[in-house]
C-alpha cells in the first residue's frame, strides 16, 4: 500500500510520514500532496494564537478534551520556527500532550516550517491537506513563533482565538494595531491571577471602541493548567462556527489556496532559477560584490536577465 | 542633497529613512542601496541570539555602554517578526535604549522583516549596509525572534553571542542540536540567580562533550540589568574579534551576500512572475482549486508555463 492510501486510511505513521514530506518539500511531497488533494478542504481549522507563555498549547490540550466528546477525529500542528530555541517548550508541550496521543485518532505534531524556500502558508495549507485526508474533522493550528505571517496564516482558520494574559497592560495597548481584525474570540487565560478581572475590563474597554463594523468577538475566561472554563471556550466556539456564514467560511479557505498557490509559485520559480545558476559563476559574483567592485542588485538582474535567453 | 549623500553623512534621519525603504522593498530602495553599497563591508557585526526573556535587549543596551568607549559610532537593529504580539517588550526596548538615543552617534532601530517576498537575509544585510554606509563602526543585530532564519542570519555576524538563563536546564538540553555551531561566546545572564553555578556547571560540561573541532566558546557571566560583568564579556568579545582570522571573517561576510543574493534573485523573480499573473485569471484558478477540480500544484506548472511563453 503505497503512501497516499495509508494517509487516506488515516494511519497516523502515514500522517507523519505526509507531513516530514511537507517539510522537505522536494517532489516526492508534491506527488502525494496531489494525490490527496481530491480529499481534502473538508474539516474545521480553529486557529489558536497569542503572546508567548500564555498557556496556548495547555489549552489546546484542554480544548482536545472538550472536542473529543464530540468527534475525536482531531489534529494539531504546532506551527513552529524550528529554532533550537524553542526546543525546550516545544518538548515540553509534546510531553504534555502526550495523554492524548495515547488515543489513535488524535495527531499531534509540531512542524518546522521555515524554510530558505517556501513560505508558512504553503507549508501550513499542505500540513491541513495532509491531516483532512486522513479524515481529521477538527485540526487545530497552534503558532509557536508570533511573527506576522503566523498571525496571516491563522487568520485564514475557520476560528480564530486569540489567548491573552492578564497583567500585560502594556502588550495589550499594543494589541490593537491587528489583534481586533485577527480575532473571533479572546481566551483570557490564567484568569485565576489577581489581575484577572481589570484586565477583562480592560480588553472589553479597547473592543468597544476599537471595533466599529462587526460584532464585538466574545472575551472567555479560561485556567488552561486546570481546565476551568473551558467547557464553556468550546461552548462559544461551536455557537460562532455554527452561525459564520458559509459565504465566509469560504472567504477564508479562499484566501489560504491563494496565499498556497503564491507561495507554490514563488518557490518553484526560486528553486527553478537557482538550480540552473551555475555554481562556479555565482561564487566568482559574490566575490565580485564581496570586493565592492559590483554589487548584488545588478548582479541579480544580470543573472535574471542571463537565465530568460537560456 | 538627496537620500544618498545624507546617509553617507551620518544623518539619523536618511538612516531611519534608508531602513523604512529597506522595510517596503520597493524600487527606490534598490536605487539607494546601489548607491551606498560601494561605502559598506567595513564594520564589525555583533549578533545577539538567545531565547525569549533572557535579556538580549538590556544586554545590547550595556554593551553599547562599553563599545562606546572604543567608538561611540554604533548601531544596533532588532530583528522584529513585527507581530502585533511583540510590540509591548519591543515599546520596552525602545524606551530602554533611549538613555543611548540621546547620543546623535548611536542609531537604535528595531526592524520588520517579514514580507511574504523577501528574506531575513536580504532586508538584515540591506539594514547593515545603511549603517555602514552612515559610518557605524560597530553594529549589533539583536534577534526579537528566535526562529531559524534568524539564527542563521545571526550566524554571519563577525561575533555571535548566545545569551543564556539559569535554571533552564531542559531548554539546555535542547540547545545540543544547533546551539553550539552557532556561538562564538556564550552569555550566562542573570548569573545573580541562585541556578547560576548549577547552569554555568552543566553549559561547560555540554560544551565539552560537544565540541570536538574547534576551541570550546567562553561562557561570560553577568547581569544585564545592573551592567555586572558586562565589561569583562566586552574584553572577552574584543579579544575574540581579535584573534579572529582574516579568513574567518571574510568567509562570513561572504556567506551573508551569499544569502542575500539569493534572496534577492528570488524576490525579483517572485515579483515579476506575480506581477504578470493576470489577476481574473487567478480567482477563476482560486475558485477550481476550492471545489478541488484542480490542485495548486498542476495550476502553479501552468502559470509559470505559460509566463515562459510570453
């Protein structure tokens, strides 16, 4: 049985296996990933971002209870700069998760996806590809890293949540350039602290006047690290599933075939170029620009212009 | 006088505006970096890596303190994922630094990297190029961070500090994999921390499994926050820099043009291929891949077909 029909089985060493294509991202994985493509675009994408240590992937761990009971045909992947740096936390949730991934229908994973070629979208719509295929009903996509792809990419899930901390004033004033567009709805975790209350005042003081031309997204409080509130997080998140318009559900799985398609071609047209640069010539260049006696922007047209007359 | 010549001055001003075009990548910022470009490759490049709240930026901030004493002409850019996330702790930074923002001599700048066209590589050596040019004899680049990319653009600066906390034992234990190649000091901060001992203890002990090829990287202690040990990790770095070889340097420095150029080439051609695609055409192509009569990948070869041809 060869690897797309295991994927399609739902094996989850197939997934795996489907997802490490993904992040080598060389033509075996766009064999596969056509040949799943067919069974893909079918599950609902929650996207669950926020400030680092604010306890997302705690309650992505608790919002999988909370799912569960519903369909248990689950997947997450952590979106993930791959830096050793983060290899602590990352191990750390992995470890965490880990009394889900005793149950064979829940796939976790965190995956690398930067690249010196390919973007986060690609990598990303190709990761949700894969586990739709396996007949994940919910997958969830946890950013790691929080820079402005990341959040783009998230933006494109069928949910968005936002996970905020309380007694980060600060961070929250500086929330509001993008964070009222990102959001469908707030998580106010660790709201045990003593800060928790001010800070949910707070929050709804800045939607109230920052949002003008839809509804003001509802701020849940949760204590990811015991689980309280998050029945009623997940309670919240069906109602706004179960009332987003189709129109807009599509709207958002739109715009991540486009950021893919972009991104494919982008990527193709790079590794097309440089693979037909020639090697010698382009060490002798960057000697040249090394030596300031040219400079890369003409040598990038030169290049350029020297591959179209091939 | 137009932008060129300001910057060649030294101005603060045609610097900040010479990194904000390096930010929108459009032509006018080629033009300028042309003209620079003859004026850059004669500065000693400091990067600072290491993880979320360690300390990097008030560390930056001392050392500043201490390069000035050599040579007040320095400039210092955070690489910033420019997330909505990070502004409260970038806010922080700023308002950190600006006991140094007085001096007209040190330019402090946190930058936005990430473009969906574009690499780290290309808009952190353009940012250099405008500080060489503007005469800045020493400069840090400071990862806001922490991902791959960065790490390895950090990697091409002439001395690469990795800073450290105590009592992160299982995040040391994940520093193994790539850490050790990358640092050529490391930096224990917060070494008035009752884990320091422990930490700096079990950091030698990794250090001297690890390293096999080449000389084991000195682990200075301080804390940022009062300036301790902040000088003798400068005497460190100096004497580093010092019995660098020229070789060793020089191979850096062309690593970074290396990437560059490939970034560059790749944005160029990204931009013209995305710029020829006929808009319409690419909806109609959105909306077959959505109800999956097509797959991005058969759709991407088509397009990049079909541009050949014309």
């Amino acid at each position: 049985m060869n690897l797309t029909e295991e994927i399609l089985k739902g094996s989850p060493r197939a997934i795996a296996k489907g997802i490490s294509l993904v992040e080598d991202d060389g033509a075996k994985a766009q064999d596969m990933l056509r040949a799943i493509f067919p069974h893909t675009g079918r599950s609902t994408v929650i996207g669950i971002t926020g400030s680092p240590g604010s306890g997302k992937s705690t309650l992505a761990d608790q919002l999988i209870s909370q799912i569960k009971k519903e369909d248990s045909r689950i997947g997450i992947i952590a979106v993930d700069p791959s830096s050793p740096f983060t290899g602590g936390a990352i191990l750390g949730d992995r470890i965490r998760m880990m009394r889900h991934s005793l149950d064979p229908d829940i796939f976790i994973r965190s995956m690398a996806t930067r690249g010196h070629l390919g973007g986060l979208a690609k990598a990303t719509g190709e990761a949700i590809s894969v586990l739709e295929a396996a007949g994940k009903r919910y997958i969830l996509i946890e950013t790691v890293g929080v820079g402005q792809d990341e959040v783009e990419v998230v933006k494109m899930s069928d949910l968005v949540l936002v996970v905020l901390i309380p007694g980060t004033g600060d961070e929250i004033q500086a929330f509001k350039a993008g964070i009222m567009e990102i959001a469908d709805a707030f998580v106010l975790n660790k709201a045990d602290s003593p800060d928790a209350l001010r800070a949910e005042r707070q929050l709804k003081a800045m939607l109230d006047l920052g949002i003008k031309n839809h509804d003001i997204p509802p701020v849940c409080k949760t204590v990811a690290i015991t689980g309280e509130g998050v029945d009623d997080l997940w309670t919240t998140a069906q109602g706004l599933l179960l009332k987003r318009p189709e129109a807009d559900r599509a709207f958002r799985k739109k715009r991540l075939i486009e950021w893919m398609l972009r991104d494919i071609i982008s990527t193709k047209v790079a590794q097309t170029v440089h693979s037909r640069v020639d090697e010698a010539e382009f060490q002798r260049f960057i000697e040249l620009i090394y030596k300031r006696k040219t400079d890369p922007y003409v040598v990038a047209d030169g290049i350029i212009e020297q591959l179209k007359g091939t």
